[in-house]
C-alpha cells in the first residue's frame, strides 16, 4: 500500500523544536511495515534537505507559507505520484480540497485533540461535509472519539480510537546517564530534595496553576519538597506571557523550592525526567491523551494526575498512579505526597506497576491500528478491470 501522510505544516517532521503532532507521525511511521510505501509531507527547514528517503518513508517538504500555497503544492505532488490512501494530520479542512482533485483516493483525518474540529477552526457545515467526504477518522482515544461522534455527529463505524505509544528504551537507558547529577546540581537541587516534576506547556489548560497552589500545602509538610517545571508558552518558545507572569507570582512565595527550566527539545527529556521522582500533570481542560503521562510512565515514575479527558485510559489510578479531580489537588496532593515518601516501597512498586503500563503502548501497535483502519477501507475498493488476454 502506498500511503500519503500530510502534517499540518506549521512545524517540521521529525520535529525540531518539539511539536507532539509531528512527534507522533515522526514515530509511528518508523514501525509501519516495510511492505508499505509511506510519503510524508512536511514543512520545510533549515534542518532537513528538501526530500530524503529513509528505509520505506519518503520525506517531501514544502515551503509554509499558510495552509492553502502548502496544501497546492502537496496536491501537486499527490497528483503525479498517485497513493492508495492519504491520511490528513490534525487538519480536517484540508480533506475539502483533496477530495476535489483526488475524488476516488481514500482519505483519513486523524484528529489529535478536539480544537481543529471545533467551530473556532471549521465551520459545522465544512465539518459536515468533511465527515460525509472522509473514508474514516482515527482518534488517539476512546474519550476523544466518543467527542466526535457527539459533537460532530460521526457515524460510529467510521471513526477509530488507537492510542499512541511510546519507545521506553530512551527512558530507561537516561536512568544510567552520568549527568543526571550534573544536571539536578544545574537546576539547583541537593541530593536529597524530593522532586515534584511538570512537563509541558505553560498555558491555563494544563492547570500549572493548580499544581503551584497544591505545592504550597506540601512544602509546608515536607521541607524537602522541590517542584521542577519544564516548558514554555508553546513549542520553542519561552515567551513570558501574562500566565507565566501569574505562575512565578504564585510561587515567589515558595522561593528557590519552586524551579522554572525553560523549553527542553523532546530529544533531551528522557534525561530531564530523571530530575523527578514523582511526575504531575494537572490539567483542567479535557486532554485527549496526554503524551507527558506515558513518557514519566516509560522512566519508571509514579504519575499524580487528573480524571480529565482521556488520561484514565492511560494512567491506572492507585496502580501506575493517582488520579484527582482538577478542584481536589490542594486537598489531596499532600496526602499523596505523604503516602509515597513515608511507605517508600510504595514509590518504588508504582514506578514499577508505571513502567510494566507504558509498555503496553507501543508505536509498533499504533502503526498497525492504522493500517488496519486503512486496509478495512482500502480492501473493499472496487479494482480496476484488466484486459482479458486472448489465447490460442
């Protein structure tokens, strides 16, 4: 099978500065079966030649200019190099165009969250007639999927809920690096400071928020306790916006217990969890997956988290971690807290139950998750008739 991937176009693929969409194209096309031939359409940068071929991916990058110049451009190239089915990343207007010029070609729209889907990306009538054009939709998980059959009105049959997954070999093998220490020391912690650790983007969202006001009742009761946050505004950027601003105002307070770590490339992180003995991810809006939670998981620690969105079917609560309502963080964390440094092999056995759950999420499943929402679709084309061949 010949399969057209098309990224969204604002970042690059593999990623440069970070961005979670092409990290997850970037990943399970790696373990798509060698059989299949797959073309990846992509942003162009300094980073990467214009085309390159590795193994069985092909990789096509195109100025970004916009959406719509991008967009001709691969319709150009889709148009002389014809493939069995196009899969469209995270931009559901974009099935609008290519069903115009490539009518007969199955096309697929893998939604990463709920926001290119909502009325403040694509109008319901665009959306109606996406769903009414598409061969099909995968989601990233079961909770993002049953969104869109409620919100978009998409048939059940026709949309697919694979998980993502995660290579734990970096994480694991970064456990032995020899500057982790270095690294804490930089940072600025002494070692035997309990670490608290946040990955992601600073945005009201992801309940950064909340996180800092929990801390406030933990470093009462343990003086020890250090929170460790990772990130900036967005992909690369270390922007200091008005919800940065509020963050350290909430934790001057804390003084040096509170540490800020501007943006790190996803290539450095399996170190940078290492800093951490427990990881949090408070979000408050309604994650569909949250990709920080299985790579914690992957370096072995426990994950304090919430009931948001899709994280319980990644993170199992009391077994790889907690789960806590976003409005209970200030109550709860502490006692968490206390539980996982007082009983240490508490700690220990959920890095364990963490680890054994992480890799249940492979990207070798997640590339076959896809093929086969592809060949379900692909298998039942009507093939072109050939020739009779005279004989005699």
């Amino acid at each position: 099978m010949n399969i057209a991937i098309i990224s969204p176009g604002p970042f690059s693929v593999p990623p440069v500065k970070g961005s979670s969409v092409e990290h997850d194209i970037d990943e399970v096309t790696k373990m798509i079966d060698p059989e299949h031939k797959v073309t990846i359409y992509t942003r162009r940068c300094t980073t990467y030649p214009t085309s390159s071929v590795e193994d069985n991916r092909e990789f096509i990058r195109f100025p970004y200019d916009g959406p719509t110049p991008y967009l001709r451009k691969i319709i150009k190239h889709i148009r002389k190099h014809k493939p069995d089915v196009i899969l469209v990343e995270n931009r559901p207007i974009y099935v609008l165009q290519l069903k115009k010029h490539f009518p007969k070609i199955p096309v697929f729209v893998n939604m990463h969250s709920h926001v290119y889907g909502s009325p403040a990306m694509i109008s319901k009538e665009k959306m109606k007639r996406v769903v009414r054009l598409s061969s099909g939709f995968i989601t990233n998980s079961e909770f993002l999927r049953q969104h869109f059959i409620k919100a978009c009105k998409i048939p059940p049959h026709k949309i697919h809920a694979v998980h993502l997954g995660v290579d734990v070999s970096p994480y694991q093998v970064a456990k032995l690096h020899y500057t982790i220490k270095k690294l804490r020391k930089q940072i600025g912690l002494a070692a035997d400071d309990c670490v608290l650790f946040y990955a992601g983007r600073l945005m009201r969202g992801k309940g950064v928020h909340i996180l800092i006001k929990a801390f406030h009742q933990v470093s009462k009761q343990d003086p020890r306790a250090r929170l460790v946050i990772v990130g900036g505004t967005g992909y690369g950027s270390n922007r200091l916006n008005p919800y940065v601003r509020e963050l350290k105002r909430l934790a001057k307070p804390l003084g040096d217990k509170v540490r800020f770590v501007n943006f790190v490339p996803s290539a450095q992180m399996p170190l940078y969890y290492q800093i951490g003995d427990v990881v949090a991810t408070p979000s408050i809006w309604k994650e569909a997956f949250c990709r920080v939670n299985l790579e914690a998981m992957a370096s072995s620690k426990p994950v304090i988290s919430t009931t948001r969105g899709g994280i319980k079917e990644v993170v199992t609560h009391q077994g790889s971690g907690f789960l806590i309502p976003p409005k209970e963080w200030e109550k709860e964390l502490p006692a968490i807290w206390e539980l996982l440094w007082s009983t240490p092999h508490v700690r220990t056995e959920m890095g364990k139950q963490a680890l054994l759950r992480a890799k249940q999420f492979s990207w070798y499943a997640t590339a076959q998750g896809y093929l086969n929402v592809f060949e379900s679709v692909v298998g039942k084309q009507p093939k072109e008739k050939q020739p009779l061949l005279k004989t005699g």
